[in-house]
C-alpha cells in the first residue's frame, strides 16, 4: 500500500519531478508536468489552494548584457515539456519525459525513435538513451568545457561506442537507468479512436485504461 502521508510530514520519502498523460472517450488528452525546481520551489503557496510556486526565475542570468538576463515581462529558461504531437495523419501523441535536462534530450530521442526508425509507442521509451553532460547554464556559468561528456545507456553496439570516440566525444557509460529520464505516453489512433499507453520502464508508473 501506499503511505499516507500526514500534513507537514516530509518524512515519506524523496520527491521529483511527476509527468502524466490522461485521455478521455471524446479525444480530450491532457500532457502535465509539475515540478518546483529545488527544493519546495519559490517557498510561496497559493491561498486558499495550498499548492506551492516554483522558482524557475533563478535561471535568469543577473548580467544585464547576458542574452538570459533577468527583465520585467520575460520567461525563465526551463526544461518542463509537456508535449503533444500529431505522427502525420495517423495518430495524436500526449507525451513526456521527466528528468532535468535529460528531459528536452530525452523527448528528442523518443520521436527520432518512432518518427525515423518505426518504433512503437513502448519501444521507443524502452530504447537505450544518450545523456549530455557539461553544456553551459542559462546563467552563462559554468562555461562549455572540451564538449561535456556524453553517457551511454547500457545497450548501445561497441562498434557504436568506439565511433563516437573517433569523432572525438568523450564517452562514458552510466548504469544509473533512472537518470536517462521518466517517459509515459498516450497515442491516439485518429482513424479508429483506439488509444495506447506506454510507461517509462526506468522508473515507477504504469499505463492503465478503463
């Protein structure tokens, strides 16, 4: 069973970021992501609701010359995708995937997947993924160093490891799966109405239809 968690008890366990894609018999679908950044967010609630605010604004940069500097009526740079695509005439996709910055890598892996190389709606999340590493903060801080470093997925060819390396990337396996990001995803067949669901099999969650 699930805890019951007592208010103002953080003792149940570690949280993150949640994704999850729901759909109804009329071909309503809704793709949600929350996530408060660090920590509880900005620390701010939202009277009567209780829910709390996120504070995504400290990725603005505080240089007034830097391109992401902070300035009234402007977004914050953030990585929060829920995301919705239509697979040419054939289907309506609700989809995303959870992780940081893995998750704009990650969404792109997950459409290469189905779009270039035919997977299905399961497959494509369970394929091994690439995770980049050292890329240049929004805040202009920490510069790119020699590239980053790009994690392999276990899974990927030797032959495609030692390529990679003689195009100069520095590779690096990394056995941690849930790192690679958290993918769930609805697909919607426009012909038929027939929905499928898939569930990332990295970390928890499930697709359930009723």
């Amino acid at each position: 069973m699930s805890p019951s968690p007592t208010h103002g008890d953080l003792g149940v366990g570690a949280g993150d970021t949640v994704y999850l894609a729901t759909a109804d018999a009329d071909g309503n679908m809704v793709s949600l992501i929350q996530s408060n950044y660090m920590g509880f967010g900005s620390g701010v609630t939202v009277a009567p609701f209780g829910f709390g605010l996120q504070n995504r604004g400290s990725q603005f940069a505080l240089d007034p010359k830097h391109a992401n500097a902070y300035a009234p009526g402007k977004r914050p740079f953030h990585t929060i995708i829920p995301a919705f695509a239509r697979l040419g005439d054939d289907a309506l996709l609700a989809f995303g995937v959870m992780g940081a910055a893995m998750q704009p890598q990650g969404q792109v892996q997950v459409l290469t997947n189905m779009v270039d190389f035919g997977f299905g709606l399961q497959g494509a999340g369970d394929a091994p993924r690439v995770r980049h590493e050292g890329s240049t903060e929004p805040t202009g801080v920490p510069p790119l160093a020699h590239g980053g470093t790009v994690h392999l997925e276990p899974g990927f060819a030797a032959q495609t490891i030692e390529g990679l390396r003689a195009r100069g990337h520095r590779i690096e396996p990394m056995q941690d799966r849930a790192a690679f990001g958290g993918y769930q995803a609805i697909r919607r067949e426009l012909r038929s109405g027939v929905y499928l669901g898939a569930s990332e099999s990295r970390k928890d969650g499930h697709a359930a239809g009723f």
